[in-house]
C-alpha cells in the first residue's frame, strides 16, 4: 500500500485525528477529546453519555451499541485517553503530528498506548454494522481518563458506580503491549503493586565516631536483603526461558532521601522501592519478610505503603470462562500465534478484576518494536488496519458468547 492511499484511508485519517489531540500530563486537559468521541459515536449513529466519576475534569465517555438481548451481561471495550508525557527534543517527529513516512510508520505519542486500540474499536464496530451485524450482548466502548497516573480518577471510581453497576458488565476487553517478534501477547492477570517507604530512623552524631544503630547501618541490612530477593528473582529469570518479566516478583530501589551535612550521622534516612508482585506469592507472607528484615535490622523502621494495591484473582483461562474460550479460539481461527502472560505492569483491568468481571489485555500489534512510553513512539499503517481485521471477528465472537 502506498502512503497515499494511507493517508487517504478513512481509518487511518480518524487515527491520526486522535494521536493529535495532545491528551498528556500533566494537567490533561480532555475537552477536544470529548468532542472527537462524540463525533465518532453521531457518525456511528450510537448514543453517548459523558459521566465524571470523580470531578469534570475527568471526564468517561460511553458509547452505547444495543444488543438483540439486552438482558445478557454486556461487554465493554475498554480504552484510555490519556498519554504520558514527551520531551519533544527527544523526538525525530513531532509528538503530536501523526506524521507518516514513507513506511507507514504514523510517529505520535499514544500509536501504542493505547489511542490505537481505542480507535480500532470504532473501526471494527463501523464496518460490522455496516454489514447488518447487531450483537446479542449489549457492547460499551468506554473511553476512561487517568490511566497512566492510577486511574485513581477514572476507572477506579467509575467501576464502584451505581452508573457501571447498571452496565451489568460480564467481560472487559482492554489493553495489552505490542509484540517484537511475530506472537501476540494476551494478558488474563496482573502483578500486585506496591510503592513501599521504609523510614529508617537511628542514633545521631558526629561523623567521626562509630556510633550504635545507625539508620544507615539499618537501611544497609534491609536494601542488602531486597536486593538479595531481586537477584533471585533475575536468576528465576536465567534459568527458565518460558518465564517473562510478569511472572516475578520485580523491586526497585526508586528513592533515597536523609541526611543535613557530611559530617553528620543523621537521625532520619528514607528509601522508596518499587515492588511488583508475582500472582503465584503468598503476600502476607512476603509483607511478614520484609517486617521481620525490619525487626533483624535493629527496630526502630517505619514502613509506610504510598500504594498497596490489593491481590486481585486473575481472569479464568480454562473451559468455565465461555469469553475466554470465544476469545481465544478466534484468536487461534485466524492463525495468531498468541503468548498468555501476566501483565508486567498496571492496568485498569484490575480495578474491573476487582469487581468480580473477567477481562483480557490485547493489543493486535506484533512485528514492532516496544515503544510505549519511549521517544519516538509509533504505529505502521498496516499493522493498524490489521488490527481492526483482528476485533471485526473478536468483538461478536465474545459478544455472542
């Protein structure tokens, strides 16, 4: 195909319309996007609603396609309009130009995380209504903002809503990472997240004496036994070539804080790790390791938890998930090489977890190199289309389950 006829491709023109509207952080501000749904949702003649679970800044967008039976639990399509942010310097294009070179390749920040899928959604639905699909189950796209800072003010409080309880969700679909190789990932769980402070406090003093049960001495013992589990968990990675990164436990040291002068033993020392837990640890177990580290290290260590998400169960991958055999049987149908994992990260899928509703992260991209986050992020045309190829049959598959 050649770049004209992308650039001239109506799906790919409503993608770059998206990947411009610069929905970044800090301080998004949503009101273009807002506008750029409802226009989607006029041109696929599907009601919208616009609801603020926290405050207007914040705003979900719903876009309602009823299903033949209304009565069955619905399905959402799942998305965030939210992007990181960008250091433009660092960029070869714009990050907000949707540019296309002359391989297809369409630079923007968002043409991985996650305005593509949200996009792609719209290109499936358009193209089965327009040949006379109509689900069984009702289908929501919703559109969630807030993502990429917690979902503190979008999905979190939208899923503890008399609004979603009304929705009546049995299945979410949402997001996955692209692939490097020619598999797709298919994420069915998440790691629990924990952003841990330990406060370490000890005698004071001159710098010139070797005093008793200093902080530093005490945050030596305690880093030294984190990193000592860390080092087993990238050895648990060496030895077995099947594992991925979601199926460890991850910690990183991500602060360090304390101290007034060089010459001073400080009272006070701070360290801040970030930790990923694997959906196979015993978590009170493991918080009663790092508790007892604390006790062996001298007492006198506060650990405060800036976040501690709760374990959530993972989505049921056998035969009494009926969304899950649908899913994974198109998948197989179309030829897909796919990879079942655990999620690396944080997604809003565990706030949908939480609630008791099975969801699956998938994002139809392989053959490209990983750039959520990263400079110069991007898409190719055709692996975008594809990819709306890929949810034309996904979407009534699961649908009609």
């Amino acid at each position: 195909m050649s770049t004209a006829k992308w650039e001239n491709n109506e799906e790919i023109k409503i993608f770059r319309e998206y990947l411009r509207i610069p929905t970044v952080h800090p301080n998004v501000d949503y009101t273009a996007c807002t506008e750029f749904l409802k226009r989607q949702a006029a041109s696929l003649d599907l009601p919208v609603e616009v609801i603020y679970p926290v405050n207007e800044q914040n705003p979900v967008v719903v876009l309602k396609w009823l299903g033949s039976q209304p009565e069955l639990p619905s399905i959402i399509l799942n998305s965030h309009t939210d992007v990181v942010p960008v250091f433009e310097e660092k960029w070869t294009h714009g990050p907000f130009s949707a540019d296309l070179d002359a391989e297809g390749r369409i630079f923007a920040r968002g043409s991985q995380d996650m305005k593509c899928v949200g996009t792609q959604y719209l290109g499936a639905v358009r193209a089965l209504k327009a040949s006379g699909y109509q689900p069984k189950r009702t289908i929501y796209l919703t559109y969630v903002p807030d993502e990429e800072v917690g979902g503190h003010l979008g999905m979190r409080e939208l899923v503890k809503s008399d609004y979603f309880k009304k929705l009546n969700v049995g299945f979410s679909f949402d997001e996955g990472i692209s692939s490097a190789d020619e598999t797709y990932a298919l994420y069915y769980a998440e790691r629990t997240l924990w952003h841990l402070r330990f406060k370490f406090s000890g005698t004071a003093g001159h710098g010139s004496l070797l005093l008793p049960n200093t902080a530093g001495e005490k945050l030596d013992y305690v880093v030294g036994k984190l990193m000592e589990f860390r080092k087993s968990q990238v050895q648990k990675l060496a030895d077995d070539s099947s594992l991925e990164i979601g199926d460890v436990t991850t910690v990183n040291l991500t602060q360090l804080r304390g101290g007034v002068q060089s010459n001073v033993v400080p009272p006070l020392l701070e360290a801040v790790f970030d930790i990923r837990i694997a959906v196979t640890v015993d978590i009170p177990a493991f918080e009663k390791q790092i508790r007892d580290w604390c006790e062996e290290a001298g007492g006198g260590i506060e650990l405060e938890f800036e976040m501690k998400n709760p374990f959530v169960e993972p989505t049921k991958i056998d035969s009494s998930n009926a969304y899950w055999l649908a899913f994974k049987k198109t998948l197989d149908d179309l030829g897909l090489k796919t990879r079942v994992r655990v999620f690396p990260g944080a997604t809003d899928s565990r706030y949908i977890r939480y609630a008791g509703i099975p969801a699956l992260g998938f994002s139809p991209i392989n053959n490209t190199p990983i750039l959520l986050h990263d400079h110069d992020e991007f898409l190719k045309a055709d692996t975008y289309l594809h990819g709306i190829e890929v949810y034309k049959k996904l979407i009534p598959a699961v649908a009609d389950a």
